[in-house]
C-alpha cells in the first residue's frame, strides 16, 4: 500500500472532494436487493464528512448506452445510500455543468451529495479529456473508492485521477490490502479455488494461476473439460471439447511450474439438469453416457479439504457444482464451511471475489468466516488474470 495515497494524507476540511464510489448495486423494482456495495463504502464517506469535507459522489449505474434515461438513473440510489449512511444525501441531476456546480455550491461542510450516472455522457467511458476536465473542476481532491470498477479506463475512475490530487478510499485500501496478502506477497503454500462453468471465460486466469500458487483447486463445470482432457467419459456433463488441447496445455504448465492440480475424484450425476433430480455419486471413471456431473462429490470434498489444511492462504473464486439447485450445493458448502473453519481459527488468509462466488459462500453460510470478500467481479478476475488495473494504477503516488 505503501505506493498509494490514503485519507490519512489528505486535507479535505472545507474541500469538495470527489469520491467515485461503486454504487452499480443489484436493483428490483426500484429497491436494492443487496447493499453490500453500499455498506462498504461508509466508512470512506463518513471519514471524510467527519473531517468536514464536502462529499460529492461519483458513480455509474448499468450500461446506458444513449445519454440520460430513467432506467439507469442514480436518484433512487440516493435514498438507500442516506438510510444506511444514517445522513442526508442531496442529488444533482447532472454530473457536470451548472447543475452539478449549483448544488455543489450549496453544501456546507460535511455534506453528502451523489451526481447523477457518470454514464449518461460518453465521454465517461471514452476517458474524454475535455469530459474529464469538466468533472475535475467540481473538486479540489480526488478519492477512489471503487476498486469494483478499477479495470475500467473511464474519466471517472482514471482520467480525473491525473488532474486531481488522488487517493484511494478506505475500502480501497482494504480491497489492495487484501489482495496483496492473498497473491502478490502470500504466506505460502498458497491455494486457488476456480470453478464456474467454462475453461473458455477463465483461459487467462488459469494460466497466470498456475505459475503463482502451489495448489489450483479446479471445480464447476470447467473440472469437465479437463477431466476430459485426461481421458475420462464425462457423458452428458458440460464440456468444451474444443479446449482439450488447451486445457492439455494448462495440465502440463502447471506440472512445469510445480502447481499441483487438483481435480474432482468423484462427482454428482443426474440426468437432469434440475434441484432435486434424482442423482448419484460416482467415481469420476464411470460416469454414465446419460448423465451429467452436477457437482462434487463426498471423496472430492475430503480431499479438497485435505490440501486446504496443508495451506496458508486461498483465493477463490467461482463454485465447484450447481450451488443455486439444492442439494448440488453440498460440494461448494462443504468446501466453503471448511474455508471458514480455518480461516476462524487464524490457520488460512481467505479471499473470495468475483461473479457468484460471493452468492455462493453466502448462500454456505461462510462469507463472514472468510478473511475478506470482495465486492469485484470483473476487476476480481482481472487481478487474478494478472492484469493492471487502470484506475489503481493511477492513485500511485
Ligand atoms: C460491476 O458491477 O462489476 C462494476 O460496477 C463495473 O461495472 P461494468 O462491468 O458495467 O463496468
Ligand atoms: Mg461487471
């Protein structure tokens, strides 16, 4: 962390600091169905409030693609923002302009002010100088306390971070904290946990994985591919059968830079694709050409859970079978309890991110054990990929 600039460096007493924030939460209806974005943000936004800055809040909403519309609009975001923040939070209708500038004007010291989606003007994802330019002439400081959105090169999240003077939020802090431990420095041996359903989605994760823990934990539906990559009938399993070859290459990567793949022993099979379809466990040699791998099985989840005891820190990301159809969540809840377990007993470092990793370890009941959980799901993956992350990048002093 030592090459970012936090809050603890920054003057913002009677200063109009621009936090871009992520506020891209799940919505229904008009209601928020999970303010876990929401919540993180706080202590950033409360922190700056306390030291008598004027918070004024940037965020996209969706993907608008055609200027302004109702659909994508931040306002309602407002509200939710104030009940959880425990203070009002005025709105603009506008992110830039006069609009912006007025109710910029009309704040005191303290106060909190969300502009309206980043995202309404193309200049945002373009990073468009002069759209940049008119974002930083609303503040005296920049902060970014949206890591969630830090692969995106937009004017929000990296142009304005070169005109101002830039900082990473609290949650930021936390987030690079976290995933610094978990794979740039580990306490080793480090385990990584991937599942999801396609080896194609997660190529370049795999690959960089590979050459950076000691164990690789392959699960969901891309265990297939490369169960099949060894030779094994898979039936009617998803499998990418064109990505043999390919997962062949990561097998013998991986043997070249002593990671050690671990893959299912036995597995869960049905014949549908449904909760509660009747199923089975089988060795992973005699699955049937009726059935498909619907999740791991009890061998699987023992000796998972083996290596995991041999480990000092776990990344994971993605579930091991159909965690959303019960009971093909057991392989994920086991594994994940477990997780929990050690990290709880102060023996493992556990982080989890990324798409529905953090449904899943919620719906095991495990999310709070773990040591952190982001709130990234493409930035998740693409610090896994090994990629540089545009709006982190620019907060390096
Ligand atoms: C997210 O929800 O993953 C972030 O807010 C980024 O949104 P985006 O994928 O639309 O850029
Ligand atoms: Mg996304």
């Amino acid at each position: 962390m030592s090459a970012f600039k936090t809050l603890d460096s920054a003057d913002v007493s009677g200063k109009r600091v621009l936090v871009r924030v992520d506020l891209n939460v799940p919505m229904e209806n008009g209601q928020v169905t999970d303010a876990t974005r929401i919540e993180r943000i706080l202590p950033t936004l409360r922190e700056i409030s306390a030291k008598g800055g004027k918070v004024i809040l940037l965020a996209h909403f969706g993907r608008p693609k055609n200027g302004p519309d109702v659909e994508n609009s931040l306002k309602p975001v407002a509200a939710v923002l104030a009940a959880h923040l425990g203070q009002p939070v005025a709105f603009a209708a506008d992110c830039i302009g006069k609009v912006a500038a007025d109710a910029i004007a009309k704040m005191h010291n303290g106060d909190v002010l969300l502009l309206e989606n980043t995202r309404f003007y193309k200049g945002e994802e373009k990073n468009d100088p002069a759209f940049v330019a008119d974002l930083a002439a609303l503040g005296d400081l920049y902060v970014n306390d949206a890591f969630s959105a830090a692969h995106r090169a937009h004017a929000s999240t990296e142009g304005v971070a070169h005109k101002l003077p830039a900082y990473a939020g609290r949650t930021m802090q936390q987030e690079l904290d976290a995933l610094t431990k978990a794979l740039d420095k580990p306490e080793r041996p480090v385990m990584a946990v991937v599942g999801g359903a396609k080896v194609s989605s997660k190529l370049e994760l795999l690959g960089n994985l590979v050459k950076r823990v000691d164990v690789l934990v392959i699960g969901g539906g891309m265990a297939n591919t490369f169960l099949a990559a060894q030779g094994k009938h898979v039936g009617k399993s998803l499998c990418e059968k064109d990505l043999l070859d390919t997962a062949r290459d990561i097998l013998k990567t991986a043997a070249e830079a002593k990671c050690e793949i671990v893959l299912p022993v036995d597995v869960c099979v049905a014949k549908e694709f449904k909760a509660h379809a009747p199923s089975r466990f089988v060795d992973v040699d005699h699955v049937a050409d009726d059935e498909m791998i619907i999740d791991i099985g009890p061998k699987s989840v023992a000796h998972v859970e083996v290596k995991l005891a041999g480990v000092k820190t776990l990344v994971w990301n993605g579930p091991f079978g159909a965690f959303e159809l019960e009971p093909f969540d057991a392989g994920t809840n086991a594994v994940a309890k477990s997780a929990g377990e050690l990290t709880k007993a102060g023996k493992l470092l556990s982080v989890a991110g990324g798409g529905d990793t953090v449904s899943a370890l919620n719906h095991a009941g495990a999310a709070q054990d773990f040591t952190y959980i982001s709130t990234a799901g493409g930035a998740f993956l693409e610090w896994l990929e090994g990629k540089v992350l545009p709006g982190v990048e620019a907060l390096r002093a």
